[in-house]
C-alpha cells in the first residue's frame, strides 16, 4: 500500500509509523532465484559439522521436534548471507531497494547486517517484540532494516509484527528474543500488545523498518515456510560503539556511495 506513495510522502510515513511497506520489489524469477539459492545453502548446510556451521553463522531452529528436517538440519537463520552467497550479497543493493533506503539514509550506505530469516513449516519459532537498537552497538540508534518476503507471509506463518510510532518510544530493554511456541511475545506488562499491527506481504515485497521500532514475529503454525531476507543499512554518521570486550574496530560493506568504496572499518573511540 504504501509502496504507491510519492517520494516525499513514503518519508513522512517512515518518520511518523517507523515502516513502510514496498508492495512488488522483487519480480517472479527473482524470488524463484532466492529460492534456489535456499535450496542451496540447506545443501551446504547439511554437509557442514556443528562447528563448521556455528562459524559460518548457520543457526539450527531451537524448537523444531525430533526429525523435523527429514535428514536436513532445520535452519532458522543464516547470518552474514552476504559472504555466503552472491544472490544474497547481491540482493543486498537491489536498485528499487536502495532506492527507496536512499531516501531515508541519503546516499552513503553501509550494511550492518545480512541475514536470512528461515520459520520452517510448523516448527519455526517466535521473536519477541524488541528494539534492533537495543542489542547493536551502533549510535545513534538509527538504522533502517529491510525484510523482504522470499515466499508470501502471513500471521499464520509467523510475519512480522510492529507497534506503528513505538520508534519513538526511545531505547528500553527487552530480554531474550527467542520466544517457546507458546509463549506470549513479551513478558511485559506495560506494553499494550494489542497495538502489535501483523504486516502480511506477498513473496516479492518488502516491509521497511526503523532500528527502534518494536517488532517481533510469532511461530510458524502453517504448513508452509516463511523465509525473508533481512539487511541493516545505516549512513557513516551512525558510529560502532561495541561494548567491553568486543573488538574495537569493525569493517562494514559499502553499498552505495562513500566514493565508490567497497568497504569501511569503523573504530571504536
Ligand atoms: O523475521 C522475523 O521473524 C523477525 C526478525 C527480527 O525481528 C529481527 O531479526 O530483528
């Protein structure tokens, strides 16, 4: 819906709800792309050790029951998709994506994270509700995350949920995010989940969100997957700030702009 907005308005929407939807960024071949491209990665995957797989940022799902994957691990999230695969690294700076997180960011890009967000037919888990922000050692807390739908997404399989405005609630704590099937989305008491608004979107779109937005995803009780591919953009005025004990400088892909650079190492100081 909000994808037909003209520019100017589609930014408005941004900074008042903290979202926007991008109905159709992706074409038919392309998500049939990403598909293949899961297959493969789930092949890779399945000849990996455990350790092999934790190095790589492969994440088994926590909760799938005893056999779920038929001899191929259950996947709930690939990190770092970008070293991973060239779909993925690709997709990252989609022309129609980036031009949309242009207007947002300007036109210095950096990625801060590219994942893929895998809720296998009815074992996927749920996320409860948080703030990126909370959890990334970034400042200001103002980055901008794409999920775009790989296969249509629903509240039966566990879409995404999100409290319109909450980005201006400003930084709070949230807990652990990996939620039992069962269990409500946060344990909170002060926060109104009845404002939880479900984004549904159709293989192909993409829902665009603030770092401070609280949002959260329930499991997936469907027979059918949901799989998004999930990338964190923010501008260079947004510094790495880790915390004690992490490493003191990081390097972070350049998607657009910065001179045509390739990448940026950011130092903590
Ligand atoms: O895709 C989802 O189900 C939730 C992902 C999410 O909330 C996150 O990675 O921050």
């Amino acid at each position: 819906m909000t994808a037909t907005l003209p520019a100017e308005e589609k930014r408005t929407f941004f900074e008042e709800q903290g979202y926007l939807v991008l109905e159709g960024m992706l074409d038919e071949d392309e998500v049939e792309a990403c598909a293949g491209e899961i297959e493969r990665l789930h092949a890779l995957a399945a000849g990996m050790s455990d350790e092999e797989r934790s190095k790589g940022s492969f994440q088994l799902e926590p909760h799938a029951a005893p056999g779920a994957g038929e001899g191929r691990p259950v996947l709930r999230k690939i990190e770092r998709t970008r070293r991973h695969s060239a779909v993925f690294r690709d997709l990252s700076a989609h022309p129609r994506l980036l031009a949309t997180i242009r207007l947002l960011l300007g036109d210095d890009l950096l990625l801060f994270r590219s994942t893929l967000m895998l809720k296998p037919a009815h074992h996927g888990s749920a996320h409860g509700l948080h703030q990126d922000s909370a959890y990334w050692p970034m400042e200001p807390p103002s980055l901008v995350t794409v999920s775009i739908a790989l296969t249509d997404s629903d509240p039966e399989n566990g879409c995404i949920q999100v409290i319109p405005g909450s980005h201006k609630w400003g930084m709070q704590r949230w807990g652990r995010i990996t939620r039992q099937r069962d269990q409500p989305l946060t344990d909170r008491e002060d926060v109104d989940t009845s404002q939880c608004r479900q984004v549904p979107l159709r293989a192909g779109s993409a829902l665009l969100f603030h770092s401070l937005i609280v949002h959260g995803s329930g499991p997936n009780n469907s027979p059918r997957p949901r799989h998004t591919a999930l990338y964190a953009y923010f501008p260079p005025t947004v510094r790495y700030r880790p915390g004690e004990g992490r490493p003191r400088e990081m390097t972070f892909p350049v998607v657009h702009g910065l001179g045509g650079r390739t990448e940026l190492t950011l130092s903590a100081d």
